[in-house]
C-alpha cells in the first residue's frame, strides 16, 4: 500500500505542506496540527501518536514526525 497522507520538507517559515490521497490539506506546524487535520480528513480518532506510529499511511519527505525546521 502507497502512503496516502504526504507530509512534504519544512518551509522557511517551519511549516509543512500535507496533502491526502493526492489533495492539498494545508500547512501544518507540530504533530497535533497534523493530526487535526488528518481527523478533518477522515481518519478520525488520530492523535499525535497516531501520527508517529501509522507510518505506512504517511510519507514523510524532508525529515520524519521530529522535523519542523529548515
């Protein structure tokens, strides 16, 4: 199965592009915003840890779930 939430490289500014199943979710700048918009998106019930432990549904480019700087 291909990851379906990407969460691409920190911008300058430290947030992070999300998108799911190809669409653009928005910016995100922790583990907790990610997980709010990951639940807005469907997955719901998801939480910080979700976000870290569900790695086969998130392809993270540019640094995993620890990397929110340039």
């Amino acid at each position: 199965m291909s990851a379906r939430v990407v969460v691409y490289p920190p911008s300058e500014s430290g947030g992070r592009r999300v998108t799911v199943d190809g669409q653009h979710l928005g910016t995100v700048f922790s583990l907790h915003d990610l997980a709010v918009f990951l639940e807005r998106a469907g997955l719901e019930g998801w939480d910080e840890l979700d976000v870290v432990v569900h790695t086969e549904l998130i392809e993270w480019r540019g640094g995993g779930p620890d990397v929110w700087e340039r």
